[in-house]
C-alpha cells in the first residue's frame, strides 16, 4: 500500500557564473554522481534525483516553484558547491512550499595535500558557500534540517532518509482523507479538537459519515466474499472449533468477516487514508469493529477509537515514515499500570482493536463479551507484542497551536499468561523511569491514545514535527522534571 521508492526528493546544487565554464562543467558532474550515489544508497527510502546546477536568481525560482508543483516531488536537498550568493536564493525561498534538507558536504572527502592549488579552493568552497546560504534560511526564517558529513558516509545517509521518511509522512497527509463514523465520544476532551485547524496546518480533512452509510456498504457485501474472508481467518490464526464454519459461535465471527468487507469497501470507494468511529453509535451495526480494525491497520491504514480522528491521522503518518522497516507503527492506549516500584510498567491495549502488525508469532482470533455498547459479542485477535526499543507518540490540541509529544519507552516481553485478557497487550516502561515519564506525560496534556512505533525513532518524529510545524515536545532518557516544566513553559511564551 505504501511504496516509497515511487516518490522523489529533488537534489539542487547551487553555484554562480563567476568561475568561468570548466568549473561549473566539474560541479554540474559532481553533483550528478553526488544525487545518483545517493539515490542507489539501500539506506534511502526514497528517489532522490539530480536537477541541473542553478546559477542565477531566476533559475533557482524557477527550480524551486517545480518542486512545489511536482506530485512527487515529497522535498528538495539543497547543496552549495560552490559559493552561491544567497542573495539569489531570496525568490525561490520565498515560494518553496515543499520540505528543505540543506546538505552540507564536499565532493572530496579529503584535502589533496600535495596537489592541492587555488582551482581546486574555488571548486570545493562548501565550508563557506553554505555557510552563506545558511544565512538566508535562517534570516527567512524558514525551517529545514542541516545534515553534515561526507555525502558517502552511511551515517550522513541514514540521516537523509529519516528526514525524507518524514518528508513523505507529510506529503501522504496532503489532500489525506479520513473518515469519521460519528462524532467524539461523548464528553471527552483530548480526543476533540479543531478540524479546520487541522485541515489549514496540515493538509488533511475529517469528515463525518452516518454509521448508517456504513451498514448500507456492509449489508451490500457478496456471500462469496465473506466466505473467502472466512477461509483467510481460519488460515491465519489460532483459532477454537467453536469458531469455525459450522460451529456454534461461528455467527460472530461471520458477522465480522462482513463488517471488514464493508468497511473496506467504503475506505477504499471514497479513497480514505484512515478512520475513527465509536461504540457510542454503532446503530445498525451488530457488533463494534474489532478484528476489521486491526487488519485494516496492518494494511496501513490510519486508525484510533471513540472518534479521536488526530491520532488516526497520526497513526497512518507513521505508518508512511516506517514503511518497509522492521517492526509496526500502531493504535495504542495506556490502559492500566504495573506500579512495583522495583518493576514499574504500564500495560498498553485497546478494548479491541490493537493493531495485527505488532502481532509476535500467531495470533488467536476469539469472540468475548465488550462490557460496553450494548452490541453482540465482537470478534478479535488477541496476541503478545515483542519487547524492544519503541515510542509513544500524541497529537493534541492546545488552543492556540498543535504539540507532538513523544515519549520513548523499553517494551518488555510478558511474563505471565494474562489468560483472562481477552485483547492484544504490550507491556513498556517509560524513559526516563515510570514516575518521571508519567508525570512530564500528563503535564505536557499527553492522551490516553497514542501512535506507538517500533521502528521510528525520536529523529523522525522531530524532523516530522519540524515539517509540519508542530510544537514538538520530548520526554526520554535525559528528561528531568523542573527542566521539563521549564520548557513548556517556554514554549507558551514562543507560540503566544
Ligand atoms: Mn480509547
């Protein structure tokens, strides 16, 4: 669903004509070989491609206002080869609309000290021909991110591609839909906010559907369809004779099947990224979506309950900036604490719907009662998640501005059967330690829902941030309380 490679990051090179025609030649060579390397470098997601020098005010406006109109194009990176009068780059600045990485690097890794003359300093003068165009970025005060380094170090790529992961986290959010069956669960207050906001910040709409719509999508859905879908679950998952055709609960898990073909059907018709609905209106509906949540997740799609349509955008966005990473980007809910002191941890569910991909080993697809919304018995997969390096992520709304709060954490595997727990758990422990990670949470007015990743690191979400223009907040290893306070606290004065 997400291919990353079809998108492409422009790579401009600034120069002037000050040098005479056999140094621009050099410079046109080197940075179509720079761009190339870069494209066919395994540790970059994206397409990145060689755009001609730019050497005058009205080819660089003119290169950069392609970017802003090319559909594929997700950011340009931006290279002073030589000395480029930043000057000239005022125009095209003051257009570009699309993300900005400014590399700083150097054809020669090394001076050639033996050869080295003034032909070579005139050719290979990025230490301040960047330095000069730094300027201008920052005098415009235009955001982007700095990556330093020799363009064939591994590290200076894997740099490049968190911050084109994120680019393209962005650019999916352009034009997104995503659909919301009913409104905010009643009376609750982090899970709302402004739409409109939203959709002039960040490029996506929400738009609210009739659960009615829905039921009429899924009482269309062919008999043969559920019955291939029916055979996929009994394939994929554990699951109790009971269940399956013929057996004496297998109703439920029929109606399941219907329930993930129509709202399939309706994402798909109506070219939607993602959704939220909630079991405060299901009417008509025989049970609350749960294991057609967590597939439809698995396959990419953005999603959080009880109509929270911010962390369903944010979950599908960190869906597109891990793509093809190891690990699952998910719905996730702090749901109740283990509070040993000598052990603390929090353990992170949903009442149904956890997404499949963070699945570890086979999941149990089982039928239990809900205990709220009053609907039939709801079928979902249940099943442990693997321990590691992760983070959670929250999208809320302060009124005046959008904060991104992140907060890293150590997942750890159960130890325990939990064999009452009828839904998919992970266990974590906060960084810097529970107490600290708790607290800083919930002054930063941190949800209850979260995007949690497995595989994007705080980089990713801070160069996202930086895109979107996101306050962007961060709880980790180093987080001290005062100090955190302190920040927030800055931070009102910075937005006020
Ligand atoms: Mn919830």
């Amino acid at each position: 669903m997400i291919d990353l490679k079809k998108l492409q990051v422009w790579f401009i090179t600034g120069t002037q004509h000050l040098y005479g025609e056999e140094t621009l030649k050099q410079v046109a060579e080197h940075a179509e070989e720079v761009a190339k390397s870069l494209s066919a470098n395994k540790e970059i997601s994206v397409t990145v491609v060689y755009k001609p020098i730019v050497k005058t005010t009205e080819e660089i406006f003119e290169t950069l206002q392609q970017a802003n109109i090319d559909e594929n194009c997700i950011g340009v990176i931006t290279w002073m080869h030589t000395f480029s009068p930043a000057k000239m780059w005022i125009r095209g600045l003051n257009v570009l609309q699309k993300p900005l990485l400014h590399l700083h690097t150097q054809f020669n890794r090394d001076i050639p000290w033996n050869t080295i003359d003034m032909d070579f300093m005139n050719l290979n003068q990025s230490a301040h021909g960047d330095r000069e165009f730094g300027f201008m970025v920052s005098r415009m005060r235009k955001d982007r991110k700095v990556v330093v380094g020799h363009w064939q170090d591994e590290d200076v790529a894997k740099q490049i591609d968190v911050w084109a992961r994120a680019a393209a986290g962005w650019h999916d959010w352009q034009g997104a839909k995503f659909a919301r069956f009913g409104d905010n669960m009643r009376y609750v207050a982090v899970t709302d906010g402004d739409k409109v906001e939203a959709e002039m910040k960040f490029g996506f709409a929400v738009n609210t559907y009739g659960i009615g719509d829905l039921v009429a999508v899924i009482n269309s859905i062919s008999e043969d369809a559920i019955q291939n879908l029916l055979k996929e679950y009994e394939e994929t998952y554990e699951m109790s004779a009971d269940l399956k055709t013929g057996g004496e609960r297998h109703a439920s898990v029929y109606e399941a099947a219907k329930i993930e073909l129509g709202l399939r059907k309706f994402l798909e018709d109506g070219n939607f990224k993602g959704f939220s609905d909630t079991f405060e209106d299901l009417h008509g509906m025989v049970q609350l979506p749960g294991i057609a949540a967590q597939r439809l997740m698995a396959d990419g799609y953005g999603f959080a309950g009880e109509g929270d349509w911010k962390t369903a955008a944010l979950v599908r966005a960190c869906k597109v900036m891990g793509a093809g990473l190891p690990g699952g980007n998910a719905f996730m809910e702090d749901y109740t604490y283990h509070f040993d002191p000598a052990n603390a941890m929090v353990l992170g569910s949903h009442m149904l719907e956890v997404d499949a991909s963070l699945a570890k080993g086979k999941a149990s697809l089982e039928v239990h009662p809900l205990g709220i919304g009053g609907k039939a018995d709801p079928a979902r997969l249940v099943f442990n998640v693997g321990s590691g390096d992760a983070l959670n992520a929250s999208l809320i709304d302060m009124g005046n501005r959008f904060r991104l709060l992140v907060n890293e954490v150590k997942a750890v595997e159960t130890e325990n059967e939990l064999p009452n727990l009828p839904v998919a758990r992970v266990l974590w422990k906060p960084l810097p330690d529970m107490k600290t990670g708790c607290a800083a949470w919930i002054y930063a007015g941190g949800a209850h829902h979260t995007a949690y990743s497995q595989n994007l690191t705080t980089e990713h979400l801070a160069d996202f941030a930086n895109i979107a223009g996101l306050e962007y907040v961060n709880i980790g290893a180093e987080t001290k309380i005062n100090q955190f306070r302190n920040e927030l606290q800055w931070n009102e004065v910075f937005y006020k």
